[in-house]
C-alpha cells in the first residue's frame, strides 16, 4: 500500500518514518517534505502543497490513505475536500480545527463546556486591551487569535511586554490577520505536559505522554519558539493524572464538539499546565500532532502504525491497544541562526550520523541544494536518544547533536532537566 503525509516538518518526518517501517507499506509520499525524507528511500518528496492538487494526486496514485501533519491544510479544509471525494484521511475538518485555528473559539468553547482552563478577555481594539493589562498586571498572557506558526503567544512577565506585545499584534499588525484579535489570559504557574489523542469521533486512544520545551534558552529563558525539544513519557503524567486529564478534559471536548454539530476526528493535542497540587488546565489545543513532541513519541512507539490509521479513520479505535518502548526518548532541537525571529536559511549541514537502535535525527528546516545538505527553516533537526531513564537518553541526544554542525546552530543545553531534578520514587 502506499500512503501520503502532507507536511514538511520533523513532526512528518517521523509519522512517515514510522509508517514506512510496516511491512505492508510499499512507499509513503511526503508533501512537499524535506531534505531528511528525500534521502531516505522508503519515502518520496511531492512538491504539492495546493490542498486540490493534493487530491488529485492521491486519487491519481491510489493513495491507501492520507495523513495531514500541519494546522495550516487543516483550517483551509484539506480533510473536508478529501472526504468530498471519497479519498481516506486522518485528521479533523475545518470546522473542528478551530480549537486550534482560532484561540477565541477554544476558550468560548472551553467556558461553555466547564473543561478547566484560564481565565480570559478577547479584544480586537487595541486601547481595551491596554485598560485590561493595567487592571490585571503581570505576568500576563497574550495570544493572537489566529495561526501564528507558534510565534503568537508571548508570556509577559512585565507590563511593558505585555503591552509591547499588544501593540505589536494589534497597532503594528506584525501577525496579519492571525493578529486581528488577541486573547489576554490569566497567567498560569506550575509545569507543562503535552496530552496527544487520537480521535474517530466517538472513540479515543491516548499516545504516550510527552513535555515539550517552548523556551529558546536554557532555564526556560528567552523567547517562545515552536518547541526546543521534547521527551516522553513524562513522569508528571501520573497514572492518576492521566485519568483525570481524560476525565474533565479530552473526554469532555470531544463530546462537547458532537454536541454543537462538529464530529471531531484526527489528533487532539491538550496542552496542559499541571500546578503544584497537582491539577490540571488547558493552555492550549492543537488539532494535530506536536512538533517536536512527535519525535520522541513515534521513537517509542512499537507495531504497524498504519493499521492504526485504518481504525481511526473506520471509527474502531477502541479496539486497538499501543504498544510502548519501554525506554524514554529524548530529542533535541538544533536550530537555524537568528532563530526564531528571522531564521537564516542555506548554512550547510554536517554529515549526520546514521540511525542507531538507541539515537535517530529527525529533519525539520532541511533542504538538498547540489545534493548537499542545507538549513532552509528555523528548527533544523531534532536528535532523539533512547535509553533506560532520562539522564541516559540526554547523554546519547547530546553525543548526537556534537557530531553535527552549522553555521548559527543553536540549541538548549537542558532538555529534559525537569524529569532529572523530579525526585524518583523510592
């Protein structure tokens, strides 16, 4: 069978990787993908990334099935056309991928069905949104309403921030339309997980638990990025707190959406703030896979992932059990110069070492130029180390990212240093 991921990031990197590990699976297209994809020989690059073209393709190849990787073919209804011609994918339709595609529907819909989260105010004018920061202080968090390719939420620690933050998004309209309105949150303290499901409108599967790292620095310092690196499981995911995040948040936003006419399919992604007591709220949903939490995740995950698919997408998810890597996986982000502000693109890439059974590298901003390996994004790769505990997998991440280079490659020394800190049970 052969199989297509839409995307061209290291979240669809690894989805495809792992697809095309099933024995049944004779290729699996990436669209457009990148420099990592084009050079492994069990997927093919597609430069498509019109939503038409890319049914026609599928149509044309006879496609088994489609997974769509990134929120942007999501919210233009790629899963809505897909269907309308009868072509089999995975993901949610355009109107479910408001969760994600607008913050101000999230938190509407979030207040109307209790499922915890903080509190907010929208606002589309800017001089509103400056009376309610000083009326609420700092820190304080402020959000664009829209798809922001992970650069619309800015964590203000002062005033100044949080308004200079406003006034970027809304006066100075450096977001565009994602910018038009801006959700102002409660800041929320205590330490973050990612909550991965997947969703066949009526059923759920849980993936494993994973904590990304949004910071650019070191100490969670710095600027907001899409993610610097990632592992999972993560130990602040309890059993007990896993029940509990199913109970009052997925399970809940699931029949939530049925409930105002949206049957909800695809990946559902929580981000979750977990305070000192231990309870949960929503930072955030994405209607798709995280990046880099895919990583990690897909380096752990055991069996045909194909045969999954089928089941989401025929609605018997609730037949199928994961099996999990034992191990933890941990993977590192190297990104581009300047990033994530205005990333250098055409530095080129080291030689990377070849995948082991306990380390892989994962493409994300990568391109080949004369067969050459080159930096054409702001997350260039993502290192992942598997090992027995957290401190192992570091170890085998970090002997990884110091055998690659670039010109401008940054990267944060830490990940993973909460579950090493977080003290173990006796």
């Amino acid at each position: 069978m052969k199989l297509l991921v839409v995307g061209s990031g290291g979240r669809e990197h690894a989805l495809a990787w792992k697809l095309a590990q099933a024995p049944r699976v004779q290729l699996v297209y990436v669209a457009p993908g990148n420099g990592g994809t084009a050079q492994d020989e069990r997927l093919a690059n597609v430069d498509i990334t019109d939503i038409g073209e890319l049914a026609d393709f599928a149509e044309r190849e006879q496609v088994a099935f489609t997974v769509v990787g990134p929120e942007a073919p999501l919210a233009a209804g790629i899963v809505n056309l897909f269907r309308s011609r009868g072509l089999k994918v995975f993901g949610p339709t355009k109107e479910a991928a408001q969760l994600e595609s607008s913050k101000d529907f999230a938190k509407a819909f979030m207040k109307r069905h209790g499922i915890p989260t903080a509190a907010y105010e929208t606002f589309s004018d800017a001089a509103a949104a400056h009376a309610y920061i000083d009326a609420q202080g700092a820190p304080i968090v402020i959000k664009a309403d829209g798809l922001a390719a992970g650069k619309g939420v800015v964590v203000a620690t002062t005033l100044e921030e949080a308004h200079a933050a406003v006034d970027m998004m809304l006066a100075d309209n450096k977001l565009g339309d994602a910018g038009a309105r801006v959700v102002i949150e409660e800041f929320l303290a205590g330490e973050e997980a990612s909550f991965i499901v997947m969703v066949d409108g009526k059923h759920v599967l849980a993936l494993a638990s994973s904590q990304d790292h949004k910071r650019l620095l070191d100490g969670d310092r710095g600027p907001n990025t899409g993610g610097m690196g990632a592992y999972s499981p993560a130990p602040i995911v309890t059993p007990q707190l896993h029940a509990r995040v199913m109970r009052e948040i997925i399970l809940p936003t699931v029949s939530g959406m049925e409930k105002e006419g949206i049957r909800y399919t695809g990946f559902l992604y929580a981000g979750l703030m977990i305070d000192a007591q231990g309870n949960p709220k929503t930072l955030e949903f994405n209607c798709r896979m995280g990046d880099p939490e895919t990583q990690p995740i897909m380096a752990r995950l055991k069996g045909d992932f194909s045969k999954v698919f089928e089941h989401a997408i025929a609605g018997t998810l609730n037949t199928v059990e994961l099996e999990w890597d034992r191990r933890t996986a941990l993977g590192v982000v190297l990104a581009a110069h300047n990033y994530p502000d205005a990333p250098r693109k055409g530095d080129r890439i080291s030689e990377i070492p070849a995948e082991t059974a306990d380390a892989v590298t994962f493409h994300a901003g990568t391109t080949l130029v004369d067969g050459k390996l080159t930096t054409s994004g702001g997350r260039v790769l993502c290192v992942v180390g598997l090992a027995d505990s957290v401190r192992s997998a570091q170890s085998i991440a970090y002997e990884t990212v110091n055998q690659i280079s670039f010109d401008g490659m940054q990267y944060r020394h830490d990940i993973g240093y909460r579950a090493v800190s977080r003290k173990q049970p006796n």
